[in-house]
C-alpha cells in the first residue's frame, strides 16, 4: 500500500464531504454516497452515520477496498477497521471540530458507539 501525499491529505481533510464507493462483489464500485471525513495525523477516517447497519460501511467491511473523491482528490482506497480506543477518541475529537458548526442532531451520532464501531481508516492503493 502507498501512503498519502501532504497535498491529498489536505485536500480530503479540508473537503466538507467525502464520496465513497466500495467495491461490490464482483470487483465493480457502488453508487458513490456523501460521508463525512477526518483527519488524524497523516490518516484520515469514516464512520457511518447509522452504525455497523449501513449499507455503505456493511460493503467495505465485506470488500476492504473501494473508490473516493474528495477536494479533487480521485483515489482508489483500501479500508481498515481502526478499534484502538486512543485513536478513536481523537476521531471523536476531530468529528467535533470540524462538524460542529451543525447541530448536535448530526454530530452527537457520529461520535456515539454505535458509529465509533465503524471508525474506517482510509489507505491509499
């Protein structure tokens, strides 16, 4: 796997939305979906929104790779599951500052359990 550049890096993080698309089955993407995304140091990460039920995040559990676009950045990406809970708080931390211009009805998901159960770390391919 190859890491990301300081350039992608800042582009995917200072995007507001980052499109995903895991790769179906047999190897094709899924309909791009709009998530949120965060930055930890040199690694960036998604969680789902609707926890370990969403469809998007049940793919690239099941697949591990798939397709994302963010600040102009056009990537083909591997996913990692990320439990550490060190990690995971700082992801809570990041998900705050960043999005916490919206309501509390959109941010407080993001950093519940149900959502820190799907932390993704995002790897280029």
């Amino acid at each position: 796997m190859t890491t990301w550049t300081s350039d992608e890096l800042d582009r995917i993080a200072t995007a507001d939305e980052l499109r995903i698309a895991p790769l179906r089955d047999d190897g094709t993407p899924r309909t791009p979906v709009p998530i949120w995304v965060v930055r930890d140091g040199d690694d960036l990460y998604v969680r789902s929104y609707r926890g370990r039920d969403g469809s998007w995040f049940r793919a690239a559990q099941a697949n591990g790779e798939g397709h994302i676009r963010a600040g102009g950045v056009d990537k083909d990406v591997a996913f990692v599951e990320e439990a550490d809970p060190g990690v995971n708080d700082r992801v809570d931390a990041a998900y705050r500052t960043k999005y916490g211009r919206y309501s509390a009805a959109y941010v407080d998901p993001m950093v519940a359990r149900d959502a820190r159960a799907t932390t993704l770390r995002i790897v280029p391919r």
